[in-house]
C-alpha cells in the first residue's frame, strides 16, 4: 500500500492515498451509451440502449453487481487491480513484442570500436545498481501530478515492481510474480544476452558490488566467450518472442531437463537482462531504431538476443542503437520513462567513474546459461524464428517528428496540449477513413492506491462534429463555426480526462461488473455479449502520450490487427509520434496515417490563426497576434 509523508516527499509512513472510487451505476451506463452512440449503427444503438436501460434499471442486474463491487471496494486495497492485470495483459495470448512491450528509443549513440559500446553498457549497468538502491531503500521521491489537476502525491507501488518481477507463460493465463523479499536477500544477478547466448553476470563479488570498471571487465569477458563457436548454444530467447500459449508449451517442454530448470531459475531470478547486440547495417533512422527496439529485427538479427518475460531488458547495439525494452504488466511508461531518464543523465551527465587499478578485483568469470535442446525442442525454437519473423515483417512504423509547433503553442492557444492532440489525431484517422471508431487514451489513475491506467474514449461526439466541418467538401462551416466545435471537442476530450484520472472513466467499471458476474457464476448480462459492447472494446486507434524530459521516445505496436498505434511524445516546441500499424491489414498504413496527422495539426493551426487574426483584426495588425508560420514535414 502506498504511504507517503508530505515533508519529505519519501514513500515512507504517513498519509494513504485514497483508493480508486467505484463511479454510481447510472453515470457509468449514460456516458457508455454517449460515447457508443455515433458509433454504431443506430438500429444497433436502439438495441444497446434498451439493454442498457434494462441493466441499469432499480431492482436489475446492474445493481446487484454494483452492490458486490462495493463490497470488493472496501475489502480489497484496489477493487479493479487484478481484474484489469488479467484482461488488459496476463490473459492476452498474443506475443509480447509488438503487441503489447513498449521500448524506450535511446537518441543513436556513437560508439569508436566495441570497447566504446561495452563502456557504455557498464555505465548503464552502474546506473542501475544505483537506481535499484534507491527502490531497495524506499528512497525515490514521491512524483506529483503534473498537467491536469496538478500537485496531488502519486503512488509509488509500480516502482517496487521494476526489478524483481517476472511474467511466467501460462496456457490459458499468464503469472506475474513479484518477489517482496527483503533487499538483503533479494537475489544479485543480471542476465546478459550476447549473440543470442545468456550469461550470469554476478553484481556482487565479496559482499561488494562491483564499480564500473570491474563491470566493464566481465562484460568484455562475456563479449568473449560468446564468439567462441564450439560453446554455441541454440537462440533459446526466441521461445519467449513467441505467442504465449506457445511459449507455455515449449518452457513445459524444457523444464523436462534439470540443466534447463537450473538456467531458467537464474533467468527468472534476475534483476533485469542487458542485451549486447550485433549492428544491424541499417540506417539509424528514428524509425529504424524504433523497429530494432520492437522486435530485435527478426531471426537474422537480435530478435533471439532477448528474453521478453523479464520486466526490463536493456539494449546496447554496438551500432550505437540502444533502448529500453519493456514487459507491459507489472508497470506503466511513466516508470520506463523515469528510469531511462535517470540512466541516460547518469551515463551522459556524471564524470567518469572507472576505478584506480588497485581497487580493481578480479571476479569469478561470467557463466553461461546452458540448455538442453532435443530435436522435439529444435522444432519449436524453428517455428517461433518463423512466428517472429512474421510479426518483423508485418510492423509498418513511421515515427514524425512534427517541428512546426509544440505544446507551448498550444497552451498560448488556452487550450489542453493533450486534448489538442487528441483531436487532431482524430480528424486524421477521419481523414483516411470518413468515420471515427472506438479509441484508446490511457489515463494515469496513480492518484490512487496501487491505480495503473484507465481509459479516455477520444472518438466523441464533438470530435466527430469537428472532424466533420474540417472535411466538409461543400465548405459550408465558417471559420468561426470550425472554432468553436475544435473548442467543443477539446472542451470534451479535457473533461473525459478529468473524470478519468479521478477515477470516474467507464472502461474499468464496465470491466468490473463483467468480472463479478463471472465471479459469482452468474449468467453473463446481456449488455456484454451485445456488439456493441465487443466493437466499443475493439480499440482500433490506441494512443497514449509518454513525455520525455531527456531526448529519446517511447513507443508500442497497434493493439489490433486492423488497427494503429499512436505514441506521442509533446515537447515545447515539437511533437514527436510514433505510429504503427500492420502491413497485412490493407486498410491501414502508417505513412499514410502520418501524412494525414500532419496535415490536420497544420490545419487546426491555421484555423486558429486565422479566428485570432479575425478577433484581433479590429486593433492595430502587426501586433504579433498570429502564430508562428513553419512549412509541415
Ligand atoms: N490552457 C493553457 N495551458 C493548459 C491548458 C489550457 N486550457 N490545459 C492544460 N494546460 C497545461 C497544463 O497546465 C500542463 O502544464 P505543464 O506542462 O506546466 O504541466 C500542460 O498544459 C499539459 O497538460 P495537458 O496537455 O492538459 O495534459 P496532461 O499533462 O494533464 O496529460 C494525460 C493528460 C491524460 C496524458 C495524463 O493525465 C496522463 O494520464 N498521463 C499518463 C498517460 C500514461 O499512462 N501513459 C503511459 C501509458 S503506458
């Protein structure tokens, strides 16, 4: 449970964070039917809404659930926690590369030779050491909210998971186990993954952890034993890029032989893999390194020189493509982004820490993690080599780097960079497909205890009018007319954020009292087996800003095979989107998605300037009240 005290800004004995409130029944139903309505076809709404009304009615089935999530809000610490951790992540059969780790994409590093590459890596490893210090004694300051309903304490618990969590495949579901131990017996190892072999890299050695140039050492040791050949043992981390009933399967098949059991317990047991991994011979684009990132760069490159299962995996490429890869489940982006930020200060920001010679020791060698393979066993590593090159070559990214305006524009504009954002997302998914669908924001709900994300339905109905007079062919809306349905939209997009980060959003709710039902072996109701229910969930357009404060940007695959993902990184004067989508899918293409998000945050500015040069235009012209003029992409 997260206690924090205010004086010293430590998670430390004090005041609890309030827990995630359960919204009233009637809000969650009428905001469900409001945001499905210019949805669906209104036939189908007409039958939802009699559904709805029914579940919702005095004496129905909603209130009964209601009343059992209830009673679950005040015996549990957060009522949706585990529900929302099963069906966002540990019940999803799909791999986790792409479809759900998000990565890190470090700016390119410019290494000299390989020993550069490995300096570099056993700054990072320090840099860990010492940020795992500050979780191990609960000394991390506590973050407070920025943005929207600014200064509230956030909870920490997140933190607490970063290294000492593992996702264990299951056939039907997946386990994330977290190990509370006390810090002194937690166990002192990372994996580190070199040409596709594994290597135990003890960070301690007499009771003293190692300094940097003792780790640089073993890593150059491990550099070493991986060239060597005749030791070369099969891309077992293949296994785990794989979906994860497969890889159930296969980890089943392993554990039949002690050797493996004894290397996947070490594997488990880390506190993060550092993957060293071979040069691509790609342009290092920010495209380039986002797809690297992603999945490895298939069977070819590093896509085995990973293990997917531990939380988080550091990635070195001796090309200078470096990042941070992570599992989604014991953690948000705002976790991956404050301690990748914390490395790359250290690494860039801090003098040199290598050691005088003479307090160097000499560690015991790294060893390599063995594995048994037998034919049967062959066979799958064969066959999830060919899944994951499947998913490399079916990944159509393209990263903007919008540098026109940035979120400081927009605020001058009095308007939410965020909401802003949002809407011009939508109008360029309008753009290519005359319609809006269902969309996915998360929204922190840290604010509470143990609180992870819920959702901001974006696709409203004032974005769809607003979308709809900016692509008016007739050109029948005015400037002003456009004005005010983008401050509609915004103004809607703004209050859905701030019902959602205080925890009253729909998507959690409706989630729970499907869950409880199940719980209780009550027949599903009806609102969840409508279809409307199942496309509203179907989350074709799947967003989220992740905020950098240091140069580097996140992003993450679409989360549907006809759908996108959109990542965004606002920055003062800047903007920078990831989009992805699947090249199998015909309907979708990131480029074109791109161009056409270009062309709108061009359009909304215009529009802008012009309603301000208009209400300007009685004063003085010449005052500077129009907004900076740049040519797009
Ligand atoms: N006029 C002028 N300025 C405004 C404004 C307005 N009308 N509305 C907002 N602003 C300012 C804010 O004060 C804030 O200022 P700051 O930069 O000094 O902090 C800034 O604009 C940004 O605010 P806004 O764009 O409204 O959004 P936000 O920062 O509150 O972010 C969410 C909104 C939903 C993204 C955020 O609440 C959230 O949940 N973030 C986490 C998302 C997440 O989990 N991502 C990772 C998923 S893996």
């Amino acid at each position: 449970m997260p206690i924090m005290e205010k004086e010293t800004g430590r998670a430390t004995v004090g005041q609890a964070l309030p827990k995630v409130p359960l919204p009233p029944l009637k809000q969650t139903l009428d905001t469900y039917l409001k945001c499905v309505q210019h949805l669906v076809k209104e036939e189908q709404f007409k039958k939802t809404k009699a559904i709805a009304e029914k579940f919702g009615a005095p004496g129905g089935v909603g209130e009964v659930l209601q009343k059992k999530l209830l009673e679950r809000r005040d015996k549990t610490t957060n009522w949706i926690y585990d529900y929302w951790l099963e069906d966002m992540y540990l019940n999803n059969r799909l791999a986790l590369p792409v479809n759900s780790s998000p990565v890190m994409v470090f700016p390119k590093q410019t290494f000299r030779d390989q020993k550069d590459a490995l300096r570099f890596a056993a700054r990072l490893v320090r840099g860990v050491l010492d940020y795992k210090a500050l979780i191990d004694a609960r000394a991390l300051p506590v973050d407070f909210a920025r943005g929207q309903l600014a200064g509230t304490p956030l909870c920490m618990e997140q933190y607490y998971r970063i290294f000492n969590s593992y996702r264990y495949p299951g056939l039907k579901t997946d386990t994330l186990k977290v190990q509370m131990k006390a810090a002194s017996s937690a166990p002192e190892h990372i994996i580190v993954a070199c040409k596709n072999q594994f290597f135990v890299l003890d960070v301690v050695a007499n009771s003293k952890q190692l300094n940097e140039t003792e780790i640089l050492s073993q890593l150059e040791k491990i550099m070493k034993m991986s060239e060597n050949a005749e030791e070369r043992l099969p891309p077992l981390g293949v296994l785990t890029s794989d979906g994860r009933t497969e890889w159930a399967q296969a980890r089943d098949a392993l554990t039949k032989d002690q050797t493996n059991r004894d290397s996947l317990a070490l594997m488990e047991s880390c506190m993060c893999v550092l993957c060293l991994d071979e040069p691509c011979g790609l342009e290092a684009r920010d495209t380039t390194r986002a797809v690297l990132m992603l999945h490895g760069g298939g069977r070819e490159k590093n896509g085995a020189n990973r293990w997917y299962d531990k939380s988080m995996q550091f990635v070195v490429g001796m090309d200078g493509v470096c990042g941070v890869v992570c599992d989604h489940s014991p953690f948000e982006g705002i976790v991956m982004v404050q301690l990748s930020e914390y490395l790359m200060k250290y690494i860039t920001g801090s003098p040199c820490k290598m050691a005088r010679a003479s307090s160097i020791r000499d560690p015991p060698p790294p060893k390599r993690l063995l594995w048994k393979c037998n034919p049967h066993i062959q066979g799958l590593l064969a066959a999830s080599g060919d899944r994951l090159q499947r998913l490399v070559d079916n990944l159509d990214m393209d990263v903007l780097n919008f540098n026109v305006y940035g979120k400081d524009l927009i605020k001058k504009l009095k308007m939410s960079p965020d909401a802003f954002i949002q809407v011009a997302l939508q109008l360029a998914f309008y753009k290519c497909n005359k319609r809006l669908v269902s969309t996915y924001e998360s929204a922190s709900i840290r604010r509470f205890q143990d609180g992870r994300v819920d959702n901001i339905r974006s696709a409203t109905p004032e974005a769809l009018a607003f979308v709809m007079s900016m692509t008016d062919e007739r050109g029948t809306f005015t400037d002003s007319e456009q004005m005010k349905r983008l401050r509609d939209a915004i103004n809607a997009q703004t209050n859905y954020t701030i019902a959602a980060i205080t925890g009253m959003a729909i998507d959690n709710h409706l989630l729970g009292l499907l869950r409880i039902a199940k719980e209780f072996n009550m027949e599903k109701p009806e609102i969840f087996s409508d279809e409307t229910y199942s496309s509203s969930n179907q989350f074709i357009l799947s967003t989220s800003q992740v905020t950098t404060t240091v140069e580097m940007f996140c992003c993450y695959g679409p989360v549907v095979p006809n759908g996108y993902g959109a990542c965004y990184n606002p920055q003062s004067d800047h903007i920078i989107f990831c989009v992805s989508s699947f090249w199998e899918n015909t309907g979708t293409s990131s480029a074109v998605f791109v161009k056409a998000l270009n062309e709108s945050l061009l359009e909304i500015r215009d529009l802008c300037n012009r309603s301000s040069a208009a209400a300007t235009k009685p004063a003085a012209s010449g005052q500077g009240a129009s907004l900076p003029y740049k040519s797009g992409k």
